[in-house]
C-alpha cells in the first residue's frame, strides 16, 4: 500500500483532567497517629499540627504498626500480635493473629517486626505482615514471616481479619522488616535473612503477594535482629546489623545495589538502632552506641550528597549523645528516643547544628519510641485524561498519534482501541483513537484523539507486480470508506503518455509510473514503480538412487504456480504436486519440471543417477593358513560401490579403499568367517562372506636357559610340550633327530614343522657353569652370621689354583689368600678394624682342565 507522508496536524484542543481514583494527601497523613511501647503514654496524635500525647491499648514490645486514612484519622493499629481498631478496642478476630497457640506474643519484641500495606488497587483492605521474635519466645517459628488481611468494610468499618489467620511466606529472617511503593503500580516487602546477608523483596500487586522474592545479595553479617529505613523517594536504603550499610534501590525491578558501610569497623550493638533520612534524602541521621553500657552516644549527621562512604564518614557531624530509634513525623521533623524522652530534630534538610536540635519536647514524660512505629508504604494512584482535535491538511495521512509527552518512556501496558501495543499510532481513516497506559508509580492515562478529514484523504495505490518479462503489471487506487469526495484520475509512464482515466491501470511492464489525484480543493502527483517478480519453479530429490526404489520429487516451487508437468528423463511423465517415481534402470537422466500460474511459467532441471543393485563379492588365493601368516582378500565390486567394509571373524574390521586388496594376519587358530559389507551411494548395504582356516604352529619348548660344568655329563635337549605328530625336527646344528646331546656352552635352537605345514622355533643358551657364588656385602660383628667376606664355589670341586686379594678405595692391598678354603677376610688391617664402606676385590681361579677365571667387583663392609 502506497502512504502519502506530508502530514500537517493542526492542534485545536489539548484537555487534561485529572481525576484521583482515591483521594490522595501527603503520604504522612496516613502515619499522622503513631503509637509505641510507652512509658507514662504511649502515642502521638499529630493530626493537630502540634503533637499531642495520648495513651493507646499496646503495653511493651518492639513490633508496632499504624494506619489512620487519608484525613489522619486512626482505624486500627497492632504490636504484630493482636490488633485494635481505633477506639482501642481488640479487632474482631484480632487476638493471637498468627494462630500460634503454643506461644505467648510471638511477634511483639520482634525489634521493627511489623509493617502495615494496603493491599494494591482496593482502599478497604490491607496486609498486615511480621515477623516472629528470634530473641522473644518465637521457638521453632523465629525468623518466620506470616501476614493477615483485615477488611475495613466489615463490622461497621470497625474492620476484621478475613481468610484464615497467619499465612505463612517464609522463613530464616532477622527481626527488622518495613515497605516501599515500587514504580508499577506495587509495593515491595523488604526483609533480610539471618544467614548469607541477603535482602529479598517480595513484590506486592493487585494479584497478591508474589511469594518468590527479588533476591540482592548484600553482604551483610549474620545477625538476627536489625532494622531496614527507605528514603522518601525510595531510591535509597540504610541497613543495619553491626554497621550502617547505605543502598540503592531500584523502585521498578525491586534490586538494592552499590552497598556502602558508613563505619569503618563494626560496633557490637548495632542491630538495635534505627537511623533515619531527612525528608529530602540529603542527610542520614545515625546512632553510634557505647559498647560498655549498650547505650547510645553520639547520633550523627551523615552528608549523602558526597557519594562515597569514606567522604560521608570524614565529614559526619555529631548533633547531640544518648540517641537511637529515629522517626520521620508527618511534620517534616525528626523524632527520636533521649533519656527517657522524645527530641526533636526540627530542619533536618539543613547541614550540622543548622538542623535544630530541640530536647525533651514533651517534659515530665517518660517515653521510649521501642521498634517502632513503622513507615506505611502508599500507592499514589492517578487517573490523567487528554482530548486532542485534530483536522488534517489537503490529501495528508496523520500519523504517529502519540502519548503525551512523546518522550516518556517509563509506562507500560500500551493499548490503543485498535489493538495496537505501541506508544506511537499511524491512522489515514477519520474517527476518534484512544490509548490506555500507565505511567510511574502508578498513574493511569487515557489520550484521545478526534481525527478528521476536511479536504479529502490521498487515495492509497495498490500494486500488482508483473512477471519478469511479461506485461501484465497493475495498479489501482481506494479510498476509506465512506468517503464522499470526488476524485479524478491521470495514469502515465515515465515518458509522460496518458495510460488511463479511471482507477485502474492495467497490462504494464515493469517500470516508474505518475499518477495525478484532483479534486476540488485539492491537486497531487504521485510517482510509484510496478515491479517485476522472479517466480521460481523448483523441486528437491536425491541426486542418487537406488534401481527400483521409489523417490520423492518434492516440489519447491513459488506459491504462485498451480499446474504442473514432470518429465523424468525416461518417457515417463507426471502432472502430481509431489510425486514417487521409481527407476528400472540404471543410468543418469535429467529431470525437467515445468510449473504455470496466473501470469509466469518457469521450468527447473536436475540430473538424477541411479545405482546398480549388483552385490559386491571377493576372492582369495589360499583358504588355509597358519597362525601368524597372512592372508589377502580382493574385492570385485561396481563402480558405484562408495565403502568396503572388511569383518575378518576374529573381532578385527577394517574399512578400506573400493578397489584395494586387504592382507589380514590371524594370531589364534580357528575357522573363521570373513564378512564384506558393500556400500552404495543410494542402495542399500550387502554383504558377501567365505570361511578361511587358520592351523595352529606347533608348540617347541626347550626350556630355561641352563649351563655345563668342565668335564661334566652331556644335556639332553628335547621339545618338552610334548607336542605329538610333528614330522619335521630340524636343529641349528643340523640334526633331525627328536633329541640331541648338548656337550659345549654355546646357543642352540629347534625348528619343528607340522603336518599343516606350519613351523615354530625355540632357542636355548648353555653357558659354562663353573662359577663362584661371591657375597656383595659382611658384617664382621661377631654374631657367627657372615662375619667373613669369602667366595664359595658352586658346580665345581676342581679348582686348581686360588687368589683372592681386597683393596680399599685408594688401591691399598688390604687382605691376600690363595686358599681355596677357608674363612676368608675379616674385616681388620695390620690387627686394625677397617671403617664400614666399600671395598674392591679381585679373584682368579684357574681350574684343573686349564680354564682360567678373574673376578673383580665391590664388596660393602657393614658395622
């Protein structure tokens, strides 16, 4: 669709109401009654302008929470245990809320253990959440958060818990837990868990609590007890467990981030103070307790706008002593626990002394803050109308309709009355376009545009393409419905001829064309180009087949084409979309489709090759063999043949080349059955098989080498396997005899072969066995066990003469014998003990037949 884009909006009315689904204060006004542990009274009633004390139904605890309606007026408050509507009396249902009977106030020395929220989209309910004591008799329920849902549209609008009482959303949380409005329209739980220091946020909607938290790992001690304060923006967190740990927060996504410790060190006792923002988020006011008492010394001013925590830390200031549970009043002013009393800081925003400290502002009175009271988190919900009128210019579309302002980009939930998601809108029809959104925190729009068309709408040209090298373009023209102004047409080329008059042109080539639309007010040319499509047939089928198999020819072609002709390169012919074809022959053909349509025709080619089915076989020269020798296969095979593989029966495969002989050697005797699979591009595998025998060798064994004595008896040397039918012996001195005698030292080997043809060969070596066993180490200690170094002689008793001589390692002659027998060296020189070490020795011996011997070696003299 052509879209004519000069838009001209005139602007005639911008309207914008705003109209408040609930009536909406400052925020304080619902906390404009607070109520404490006590002392002499135990609330404040600052609905007045001036804070007035009064006496409440809570006796003790850390836990409690408020909420008064958006003209300050009281209607119920709790200590996390039991809750009271606001003329003091126990709520219908309030009593032991958390179904616990087992356990006497659970929640109500839980240090900032409760928080009340009202419940997202509906002005008669609220959440009432806790958490049970971990340091107050919660027992097994310590650290568990449970929350209630009281309706204050029932019981005369003296409320009532609903649903069932304490319903359960988590465990393993520290005592300190409070409530921020998020950005959409929702409001987040905070609290921490006692192991691993992590910040969770659970979100709050109009659907409920989503019971899954957003989970920032903080890095914070394990503590069980501490406290959470928000800023009044809610851009920033101060957390406490033996330190002040200042956070972002991200009000959309429910994520804290960029922790800072605003100590250097942690301080034991941290976890029960509870600092405070100054209403502009400038300032953060924050205790410091004395380790030895636990008290509270110094409360100091911390400067947030200079961004790091060691700057904030080096420029704090100290505004006064014995400081802690610190609250931000409806009033703007800064309320906090002092020796028994309430002060008051009374210009927080303003820098050091300049903040005003005032003391003791309700005299005589003994009163302590506890836990609390709570901040209440509210959703300031909006509803902002605007009403534009707009006329469009001669033949204009107006587009982009947008929200006002055009840039924000903080909303959600777009929808336009057409269905449209987007922040933008693009009309050319007159009427009146609406869109819903919403915008942070929780502001609801509605923008409505009144659209009309005075001087008439450009009509829109439609366009048909033309087939490549065919004439058969058009283009026509349409208007919205309805309309009643009169239009007149001028259809040209690019040359500038007249083509047409009326609201057709038709029967073009591709190419540039005008079109001029008058009417009475108004005169326009258009240029648009009819384009030419390139349909294509085409289809997909395997290049290879099998012989006789059927193929799917699977048509790819345009959507465009309806009718179709198959010429498989065979005489045989097909007019089906997608058809199966199978080919009786082998060979290479070319298929050929032709597809028609409305205007184009096109023809796609693909050459097809058929495999032959023929089964691959092999052949070998001997089918019999002996372990060890090898075998060679050779395969015949077509030539469309694409893998061999070889399964030689002995657990052994091999893929080889198509058209290469494989050799195979068996190393166990058997009948084996040689497979050979064959591989075609496109028919299915088949295998040819022949069986080889494989014939064992014989066994020879001659067994361990061995050794003659001078002058000794002969060796027998035989095959000892016991091998039976051998045929052929065959000795390395050339006899064929089974057995032979072995008279001299010297290497002898046996070559059997048997019936089979099939051979072994075992060796053996003689050596000459007259040889001296010569000990490589004594100990001449005296204890009769080798206590002399002397060589025995072993497998000879014919020696005819005897030197043995031991040296020390500089070639000193230590010891001398030529005694065959004896007991040998003792150890000593010149009547002297030789030190332990190393000694050399050297022996000859020469035998009575005339055989000499020498040995020399090292002998280790041990102490």
């Amino acid at each position: 669709m052509y879209k004519f884009h000069n838009v001209c909006v005139v602007l005639i009315l911008l309207l914008a109401l705003i109209i408040f689904l609930f009536p909406i204060q400052n925020y304080g006004q619902h906390e404009n009654v607070w109520i404490f542990n006590g002392g002499d009274v135990n609330g404040i009633d600052f609905n007045t302008g001036q804070p007035k004390l009064f006496k409440s139904a809570i006796s003790g605890g850390e836990a409690q929470a408020m909420y008064c309606d958006e003209n300050g007026k009281l209607l119920f408050y709790t200590n996390g245990d039991y809750v009271w509507d606001q003329g003091h009396q126990i709520m219908n249902n309030g009593n032991n809320i958390w179904g616990l009977p087992d356990l006497a106030n659970p929640t109500k020395s839980s240090h900032q253990g409760t928080v009340i929220v009202p419940i997202p989209g509906d002005k008669d309910r609220f959440y009432i959440f806790s958490v049970i004591s971990s340091t107050g008799g919660g027992g097994i329920y310590s650290g568990n958060i449970y929350y209630n849902i009281i309706d204050m549209a029932l019981n005369n609008a003296r409320g009532d818990i609903v649903t069932h009482k304490g319903i359960f959303l988590g465990a393993g949380y520290m005592e300190g837990i409070t409530a921020i409005a998020g950005n959409h329209c929702n409001i987040w739980l905070l609290a921490r868990t006692f192991l691993g220091g992590s910040l969770h946020a659970f979100n709050i909607t109009d659907s409920g609590v989503v019971t899954k938290p957003v989970i920032s790992e903080i890095k914070q001690a394990s503590s069980v007890s501490g406290s959470i304060k928000v800023s009044t923006d809610g851009e920033k967190i101060v957390v406490t467990d033996n330190n002040y740990y200042l956070l972002d927060f991200n009000r959309y996504t429910g994520l804290a981030y960029n922790r800072q410790s605003l100590l250097p060190n942690a301080v034991f006792g941290m976890q029960f103070n509870i600092p405070e923002f100054s209403p502009d988020g400038s300032k953060l006011y924050a205790p410091k307790p004395v380790l030895a008492s636990l008290s509270f010394d110094s409360l100091y001013q911390y400067d947030l706008t200079l961004q790091t925590a060691e700057k904030m830390y080096e420029a704090r200031i100290a505004i006064t002593d014995g400081a802690n549970q610190l609250r931000l009043a409806p009033d703007g002013k800064i309320y906090f626990t002092r020796r028994g009393n309430i002060d008051r800081i009374n210009t927080p925003n303003s820098k050091g002394i300049a903040c005003d400290h005032e003391e003791a502002i309700f005299p005589n009175k003994q009163i302590g803050f506890g836990g609390g009271p709570n901040r209440i988190a509210i959703i300031k919900r909006d509803t902002i109308l605007s009403d534009t009128i707009v006329f469009a210019p001669c033949f204009a579309n107006v587009n982009q309709l947008h929200i006002h302002p055009l840039n924000d980009t903080t909303g959600w939930d777009y929808q336009w009355n057409t269905g449209a998601t987007t922040t933008t809108l693009t009309v050319d029809t007159p009427g009146t376009y609406w869109i819903n959104y919403r915008t942070p925190p929780c502001n609801f729009h509605t923008d409505t545009f009144h659209i009309s068309f005075p001087n008439g709408v450009l009509p829109d040209i439609h366009i048909d393409t033309t087939c490549i090298n065919a004439a058969n373009g058009r283009a026509y023209t349409s208007t919205y419905p309805g309309d009643t102004v009169r239009y007149y047409y001028t259809w040209q080329n690019e040359s500038g001829s007249v083509l047409s008059h009326t609201d057709t042109l038709k029967n073009v080539p591709a190419g540039t064309y005008k079109l001029r639309v008058q009417t009475a007010q108004c005169d326009t040319s258009l240029s648009f180009y009819i384009p030419e499509v390139d349909y294509r047939v085409s289809f997909q089928a395997d290049s290879i087949v099998c012989q006789g198999k059927e193929t799917l020819f699977q048509n790819t072609s345009d959507h465009h084409f309806t009718s179709f002709q198959w010429d498989f390169g065979n005489g045989a012919y097909s007019e089906l979309t997608d058809p199966l074809y199978s080919y009786p022959v082998t060979g290479r053909y070319l298929v050929k489709l032709t597809g028609s349509g409305t205007i184009c025709t096109d023809t796609s080619y693909q050459f097809i090759t058929v495999d032959s089915l023929l089964n691959g076989f092999f052949d070998i020269r001997r089918e019999e063999i002996c372990v060890g020798e090898s075998i060679t296969f050779y395969p015949f095979t077509h030539r469309s043949v694409m893998a061999l593989e070889w399964l030689f029966g002995d657990g052994i495969t091999f893929s080889g080349p198509v058209e290469r002989s494989v050799p195979h050697a068996y190393d166990r005797s058997g009948i084996f059955t040689v497979q050979l699979k064959t591989h075609f591009r496109a028919c299915p595998a088949d295998s040819h098989m022949r069986q080889v025998t494989v014939h064992p060798a014989p066994d020879v064994d001659l067994g361990g080498d061995t050794a003659l004595c001078f002058n000794g008896a002969s060796i027998t040397l035989y095959n000892q396997s016991g091998n039976e039918g051998m045929l052929y012996y065959l000795w390395s001195n050339g006899e064929t005899a089974p057995t032979i005698q072995a008279r001299h030292d010297g290497a002898y080997w046996l070559q059997i072969r048997n019936t089979f043809g099939c051979t072994s060969e075992d060796g053996i070596v003689i050596r000459k066995g007259c040889h001296i066993d010569i000990p490589n180490a004594f100990s001449p200690n005296g204890d009769g066990y080798n206590d002399y170094f002397f060589p025995r002689p072993l497998l000879s008793r014919n020696v005819h003469t005897y030197k043995m001589q031991l040296f020390d390692r500089w070639g000193q002659l230590l010891f001398e014998t030529t005694q065959p027998n004896g007991r040998g060296w003792d150890g000593r020189f010149m009547g002297r003990d030789q030190p332990e070490g190393v000694y050399v020795y050297r022996i000859e011996i020469v035998f009575g037949e005339g055989g000499r011997e020498l040995y020399e070696g090292h002998v280790t003299l041990l102490r």
